[in-house]
C-alpha cells in the first residue's frame, strides 16, 4: 500500500471526523477517537492487540495500556491519529494490520449507526482500491455487516447458501421451497447426502465447525469431541465408495487435525457445486447440460477464498471402451471438458488443484506429497 494511500486513508478519517454533529464529536474526546467508534481507545485495540504485552513508551510505564490511558485519557497530549504513527502497532510498514483495523472500524461492536457504515465502507473502498483492495461483508451480527479485507478480483463473490457434500447412493431430489431467495428442501434420498444449513463464518469453515454442525446434526451434543470427530470422519470417508486415491487425501488431511487442532479449515469431501435432477441416463449420449456436477473436495477459507481438490483417475482422459491389449484410447474431448470447466471455476473465483492418478499412489512418496501441498496451501492463505 503506498504511502498515498495511507495518507489519504488519514485525511478521510480526519474530515469525516470534522462531519460528525458537534454534541457527538464532544463525546468522542479524549478516550474515544473517531477509528475506535463508540468504543474507549483501549476496548477498541484491545480487540485487536493485547495492550498488556506491548512495551511503553513511557519510563513510568510498562505497558502500552497504561501508555493510553496517560497519554489519552489523563492527559489527552496525544493527537487523535496516533495510532497510525506508533511503531507498536505496525499500521505504518503493514498492510495487513491496517487492513484489520480498518475493518474492525466497521465492526457492529464499534458503530452501530448504519448510515455511518455504508459512508465509511463507502470513503475507505474509495480509497484502497487505488492499491488493489477492497473491504468485504464476510458474516454478520444481528443482521449487521462484519467486513473483512481481501485483493480486488480474490475470492469467490456471494454468499454461500446451499452446501451439499458427502452424497453416497442415489442422487438426492431436491426443490426449491423459496425461489426468491433460493432456499431448497431435499425430499427424496435426504438419508445419501448432507447438508451444512449454517451461515459461513467469517474465519471460514474449520472443522471443528463443521463437527459442532455433525453434533448437533446427530444428537450428539455433550459426546466427547474426539468421538464427535470420528464419527464425521466416517461419515465423510463413506462418500468416497471405493476410490483409494480421494480416501488417502481424506486421510493425510485428518492426520493434520490431530496435529494442528481443530480450528484448521474442513477439506469437505463430494460437494456438489452444479445440480441436475437427472441423472446422466436421462439425457442421450454426451448430452448432459452440466459436464461437472461434483468436485472431489472443497476448502471454504476465511475472506471468501474456495479452493478446489481435484482427483484424476483414468476416466478424465480416456474413452470408457478397454482396448483387448487391456489399453485405452486417448480422449482430447475428455481433457478439453475437463479444461474448460476449470476455466470457468478459475474465473468465478475458486482456486482449482488437481492431483493426477500417478500422484496418488499408494506409498510414503504420496503421503510427504500431500503433506507439502496442504502445509504450502496453508502458507500461502496465512491471515
């Protein structure tokens, strides 16, 4: 973000501040600045840092609280912006940081106002898309916008209403109960699939998420988590029939939750991202409308990031027909379908990973392969 920016972010801050009615502006000083909304300085930073571990500046301090306090309350000898300037905070050499706060400004906690929401979402992505960011509802509270930051272009636009995954046996009928605001009912075949009907949470979709959904889901609220955490995993490992490869990706995957807890994001297995109520044998040969109805798996990560694990056995590129020396024809057709619907993924949004067969053999080789895609995959979506 350059420093343009930054100092534009800081004149908006300052003459939006100057617009805020003269009795409301008295009560924001000293103690609480036009940034920490109706919150005292110390609450609001207090969401984002902990004040008790950052050193002072003061000799007669040790904590940046008390720092605050001296300087804000007591005293008021700080200017409004400080903030912005305190190396402490790194609102000045990080983008990231200054990003969060700018969100958390936004935040139901802190303004409560939605007129003065959507005229500060509005000035502040005035401003960052200059340097390739956007602010982002990514949740809300009470029917209040929760705001999140991510690159212009990133991520998967809209919100998600219908996740169906884990599907085994017949394909599920399902209707739409409220085409206004596309909210469906399976009716037929509910026992083969299932269906997550929680809002998306902001972090994203974690496991341990998804196993308080599969407690509550199977009346096993108050069970111990790791017999709650079995028995989705089996349920999940079941979807997957009897394909070795996508079941050796499940299980490198659950081998990470036992390691870095639960709070990582769920790799949710046979997710249905198109719907046709028939199956392939209603329509005549090769002319089913929706080439690609499920994907192998699906992360849903924080700031609307959708990564897509794809899984190639031999059918994605070769004809059905077995040659008598036991080989196949290749099938450019095949590959070019397959091409194009990733295409189409890409440009929604979705990152699109593919594993092919040879990569997924069974092995020590297969297992560090996965292990380094999924510790890279998490690198490279840190917050």
């Amino acid at each position: 973000m350059t420093e343009v920016t930054r100092r534009r972010l800081l004149d908006g801050l300052d003459w939006l501040r100057g617009s805020v009615p003269t009795g409301y502006r008295e009560f924001l000083a000293p103690s609480y600045a036009f940034w920490s909304g109706a919150l005292p300085e110390t609450d609001f930073l207090a969401r984002l840092y902990d004040l008790d571990e950052l050193p002072s500046h003061d000799p007669r301090y040790t904590t940046a609280y008390q720092d605050i306090v001296q300087h804000r309350v007591m005293n008021d000898d700080w200017p409004e912006e400080w903030i912005f300037d305190d190396p402490r905070f790194g609102l000045a050499d990080s983008d990231d940081r200054l990003l969060r706060l700018l969100a958390e400004m936004l935040h139901p906690a802190v303004r409560t106002d939605p007129a003065e929401v959507a005229r500060l979402i509005g000035f502040l992505n005035g401003v960052l898309v200059h340097d390739g960011y956007e602010l982002v509802q990514v949740d809300d509270i009470s029917s209040a916008p929760v705001f999140a930051s991510q690159r212009i272009g990133g991520g998967v636009r809209g919100t998600m209403k219908n996740l169906i995954f884990a599907a085994i046996g017949p394909k599920p009928e399902i209707v739409l109960i409220d085409a206004v605001n596309n909210d469906l009912r399976i009716t037929g075949n509910v026992q083969n699939c299932l269906m997550y009907d929680r809002p998306l949470p902001a972090r994203g979709l974690t496991w341990a998420a998804l196993a308080d959904w599969w407690a509550e889901r199977e009346g096993m609220a108050g069970a111990p988590v790791r017999e709650v955490s079995s028995s989705l995993y089996r349920r999940l490992d079941q979807s997957l029939g009897v394909n070795d490869a996508e079941r050796r990706v499940l299980r490198t995957y659950a081998e990470r939750y036992l390691r870095l807890g639960p709070d990582i994001p769920a790799l949710i297995p046979q997710v249905y991202l198109h719907y046709d109520p028939h199956t392939r044998s209603h329509h005549p040969p090769d002319a089913a409308p929706l080439l690609r109805q499920r994907m192998d798996f699906l992360m849903l990560l924080p700031h609307r990031v959708r990564v897509v694990i794809e899984c190639d056995g031999v059918q994605h590129y070769v004809d059905d027909e077995v040659l008598p020396n036991g080989r196949r024809y290749a099938n450019s057709r095949r590959y070019a379908e397959m091409a194009a619907e990733d295409r189409e993924l890409r440009l929604a949004g979705y990152e699109v990973y593919r594993f092919g067969g040879v990569d997924l053999v069974e092995g020590l080789a297969t297992t560090r392969r996965l292990e380094d895609f999924f510790d890279r995959l998490a690198h490279r979506h840190a917050a």
